[in-house]
C-alpha cells in the first residue's frame, strides 16, 4: 500500500479538533480575523503545503493544539510561533522532531514488536509504570518515521499509531486524564493517516468519542462516532469491529440519558458480532469480544433501570472474563453493586464494591474506582450500618484514599 498523498498531520489534527470539513476550520479562523478561503485551507492538506503567514500561525496552532512542525509544515529554525505553554503542556507534548540516520528495512518490525509487548502488558502492569515506557516508546517512533520509506515506514507508522492509542488509553481509562488523553489521541490519528490505515483511524475516533460522551456532550461524541463510522466502512470493517462501535456509541447514549437509542445499538452489536462470528479481527483490537459486548449491555439495563436483566446479564460477564481480565472485573462487580444497590439490598452491594476493591489493590483501574464510588454513593441511606462503614474502612484506607479523592 502507498503511502497517502497530502499532509496527512494536518488533516487528522482538523479532524481530531472538530473541524469536520475545511469549510468549517476556514469558518474558524474567520471568527478570528483571520481570512484565508477555502482554496489556501486545500493547500495546507495538500503535499508540500506551503508555510502559513505569520499572523495565520498562531492561530492554527491555537485552533489545532499543535505546533506548526508537527502539522506537517516544513518549518525553517527560527520561525514562531510554534505554541504558547498555556496551549499544550509540555509533558502532553512530545519532544520535536529530530534527524536520524536512514532506517534499516528491519526496523518497522522491530518497533513494532515492542508496541505488541506494550499492548500484552497492558492487562497485568500497573499504569503508571507502563505510560512512561509506551510514551516514550511512541516518542522514538515519531523521531524514526522520517528515517524510513516504503513498507517498513507504512509498518513503523501503524505501529505508532497503536502505541499512542495505548497510551491515551492509559491516560483515559487508568488515570481518569481526558484531556492528556485528547492530546495523545491526535497524535494517533496521525500516525494513523501516515501508515494510510482507516480501521486504526476509526478506533482512534471512536476512541476520542468517550470524551465529550462520558462528559454528557452528545452532539460531539455522535460527531466522532460518524467519523469513526465512516473510517470504518473505508477499512472493510467486519462486524467484530462495528459492533464495538455500537457499544462506544451506546455507554456514550447512556451518559448522555438515552438508554432507549443505546439498548438499540448493543442489539444491533449482537446481531453483527453472531453473523461474523470467526472473522479475523485487527490484531490490535484486544479490548473487546462478544462477553465484553455483553458488559457494556449490563451497564446499559442498569441505566435503564432493567434490574433483573442486568443482574442475569452481569452474572454471566463475570463468569466468562477471561483470568487476565481484572481491570474489566473491578468494572462488572462495581455495576453488580449498582444493582443490588438500586434493588435495595444494600449488604449485597457493598459486598460487591469490597471485592471490586480488593481486585483494584493489585490491578489500578481509576474506571473501576468510580464504579465503586457510585456504590458508595447509592448506599447514603445505610451509611451508618456496619457493612457500609466496613467498606469506607477499605475504600479510604491510609493506601487508597488519595487515589479516591483525585478521581
């Protein structure tokens, strides 16, 4: 496969930003002052854009969030602005480019196999030792990317997309960072167009979703999801990956209040994932299977206040975990709670966040904190009933209770 045409940095960086078209970026930049016409907003997705005005270059990178040269613009030394600190911190920020040598035709693959390693480990190591490795292992990969051509540089470029994929869902899902997230997020999405890979591109967008989602911002998660959808139908996508689609877009409805539309996504996601059931699906694409489909379908009826049938569907999710699954198991015991909480059987429920806390003392897991969090919060009314005040004494531990109060 060739590598794309165009400057594929700036268009994923527009895309990521919410700009969906260029009419709409060139429409930004006008509230701004700032006029410059569709036809030179072409020009900067184009191959060997042209260097923005000075007065236009500040405001793209405020507008986009990152610095003229990872923008795809050839930048000579000297030229400003590349962004203000107030803009992007550096530690979200990865170091500029720098030269390298010329790559061997080995060394796509040899990225490459440190990103499955990351990818393994993600399930077993605690996050804040493996962000530090996968973001500085992405770091290396962005400052190699020039260094290669051809298949090894389309195998490097995939490969870093998924490393900053995986760190922004450390970011995101481990360490409650949405924002960071964001950031790396974008940095995905471009290496992503750089190895020319729509599947890649559309889990990133999806990904990107549960932003605005999860903070009840319905218009721009389904905005996302649309461009997810759309990537995805570009990459031949399978039902595997359209169902996992279908439960994105459902835990974001359900945020968002409507249990109704999300009960019709995951009904849709079984339908697809049974008619391609033994389909190869991406490799990268471990976060999901037909039992974690089921998961997300017992956080939806317990949304939607289908108790009995979030039980039964919950049950049967922490059966069939596979044993590496403890972060999705801190997940299911917290919503179990939620259940038993909502059923009024508050002893059950506490039962179910203690041993959600016991599993997050050895696999951190700041998504499963806040679903035990929520339990807690359901169980007000028995506050003063020894299995609840048994579960405070394990939730604000000397241990936990500052990783508590920060999520």
């Amino acid at each position: 496969m060739s590598r794309p045409t165009g400057n594929a940095r700036f268009k994923a960086a527009r895309q990521a930003a919410g700009y969906r078209t260029q009419q709409e970026l060139v429409d930004a930049l006008a509230a701004r002052g700032f006029h410059i016409g569709l036809r030179q907003a072409r020009r900067y997705e184009g191959a060997n854009p042209p260097l923005p005005n000075p007065e236009v270059r500040q405001a793209l990178v405020d507008l986009l969030g990152l610095p003229l040269d990872e923008l795809g613009f050839n930048v000579p030394p000297g030229t400003g602005p590349q962004v203000t600190a107030s803009l992007i911190a550096p530690a979200n920020r990865g170091p500029l480019r720098t030269s390298s040598a010329p790559q061997p035709a080995t060394a796509g693959a040899d990225f490459l196999a440190v990103t499955r390693a990351h990818r393994r480990l993600y399930w077993t190591v605690a996050p804040a030792m493996l962000h530090p490795a996968a973001a500085a292992h992405a770091t290396l990969g962005g400052q190699l990317l020039d260094a290669t051509t051809g298949r090894t540089r389309q195998t490097l470029a995939a490969a870093l997309a998924e490393s900053w994929l995986l760190a922004g869902r450390i970011e995101f899902f481990d360490l409650r960072e949405p924002d960071r997230a964001g950031d790396t997020w974008v940095r995905a999405l471009q290496a992503a167009g750089e190895a020319d890979d729509a599947l890649l591109g559309a889990a990133i967008l999806a990904h990107m979703a549960f932003i605005p989602g999860w903070a009840g911002q319905r218009t721009a998660a389904t905005e996302r999801m649309t461009a997810a959808r759309t990537y995805a139908r570009r990459g031949q996508a399978n039902g595997h990956v359209i169902a996992w689609l279908d439960a994105v877009e459902a835990e974001c409805a359900t945020r968002c209040g409507d249990t109704r539309a999300a009960l019709n996504l995951i009904a849709h996601g079984e339908t697809v994932v049974e008619d391609t059931a033994g389909q190869p699906t991406p490799e990268w694409m471990d976060w999901f299977s037909s039992i974690r489909l089921a998961a997300f379908k017992g956080n939806v009826q317990l949304a939607a206040g289908h108790l009995p049938q979030a039980r039964e569907t919950l049950l049967h999710v922490l059966d069939e975990l596979p044993g590496d699954a403890d972060k999705q198991r801190t997940v299911i015991l917290g919503d179990l709670g939620a259940v038993e909480a909502a059923a009024r059987n508050p002893e059950e429920a506490a039962q179910y966040a203690l041993r959600a806390l016991e599993l997050l003392e050895a696999h951190w897991y700041a998504t499963g904190l806040e679903r035990v969090r929520e339990v807690r919060r359901a169980l007000g009314p028995w506050e003063h009933e020894q299995y609840v005040r048994d579960l405070d004494d394990r939730l604000y531990g000397w241990g936990a209770v500052v990783s508590a109060l920060a999520c």
